[in-house]
C-alpha cells in the first residue's frame, strides 16, 4: 500500500498532477484531491490542511502515475510513500 498527501496550503490549483494521474480531481475549493471512487483508492481523508489517500499498489510500480504527479507539481504540494497494510 501506498499513501498520496496534498498539502492543501501549498497546492496552487495548477493541475500538473491531473495530466499524469487520472486518480487526481479539483475539488470544490479549486485545488487538487483523490477521487475516492478511483481504482485502488482505499480511503481518502479530508481536513482544512491536507488530503491523505490510501491507496492498493506499491508506490514504486506506480511510478508512471502518482510518483510522476508528485514530480511534475511546481510548489511540491503532492508527497508519494509507502506505508504498512
């Protein structure tokens, strides 16, 4: 399993993160979230600060989606890790 964190003060609502990964959606404030609904999403937590989403996989083979969101966002809001089932 892996975790996505957004830093919600930091996203600048660019959405370089939504051309790379289709997991990620603007939410109703104008910046980036998980679709809880998407494929692999175990559960997606929501406060003022941050979205946190657990997601089925292995970060690393995931590599051509949420690690390259991470990558391509230009404030760094996105953080990609890999946590224990």
């Amino acid at each position: 399993m892996f975790e996505i964190a957004i830093d919600r003060d930091a996203c600048d609502g660019i959405f370089a993160c939504l051309a790379r990964d289709g997991r990620f959606v603007e939410d109703d404030d104008g910046l980036a979230t998980i679709d809880p609904d998407a494929a692999g999403v175990v559960s997606v937590e929501r406060t003022d600060d941050r979205v946190v989403a657990i997601l089925e996989g292995d970060a690393e083979a995931d590599d051509d989606d949420a690690t390259l969101a991470a990558r391509a966002c230009p404030p760094g809001a996105i953080s990609v890790r890999e946590v224990d089932a």
